[in-house]
C-alpha cells in the first residue's frame, strides 16, 4: 500500500480524502438521526456545540498525544456514541 500512495498522488489524495471525511460523515449521520428523533431541539442542539467544543479540545491534544492517537481516541468516542445510541433505543 506504502508503494501505491507513494506512486500516485490521485490515490494519495482520494485515500485522504477518504480518511479525512469519513469522521465528519459519521458524526453528521450520527447528530441527525438523534435530532430527528428529539422533541426538545435546543437540548440537541446544546449538545453538539458541547461536542464540538470537546472535540476541539481534543484537536489541541493531538499537539501533545500525536496524531495517530487522536485518530484512535475519536474512533472509540464515535464508537462509544452509536453504543450509547443502540442501547437508548433498545431500552425503549
């Protein structure tokens, strides 16, 4: 794969676009099919500017834990999310 991405930059790029955007569009997915469900919009709505201020945080973090362990932290807390999700709709 090193020699792929090394070769081609359409490839490089197209990877890391791909890498890139696919948090973005999880979280995206994620807060609207929690706010289709809401009854109180501002209390989402509250909720997601918590996470982006979190998320930002966790941005400046990177400068001292490196990249590749904020990549790791952001998929446990997106996965620790839909859990969160999965086992509030199943307990409806």
């Amino acid at each position: 794969m090193k020699e792929l991405l090394e070769e081609s930059p359409l490839v490089r790029d197209l990877v890391t676009m791909i890498f890139t955007g696919l948090p973005i569009l999880f979280a995206a997915g994620l807060f609207a099919s929690c706010f289709q469900e809401e009854t109180e919009s501002a209390l989402a709505l509250g909720w997601n500017l918590l996470g982006a201020v979190v998320g930002g945080i966790l941005e400046y973090g990177s400068m001292f834990l490196g990249i590749k362990a904020l990549y790791l932290l952001a998929l446990c807390l997106y996965a620790a999310a839909g859990m969160g999700i999965v086992f509030q709709r199943g307990s409806r």
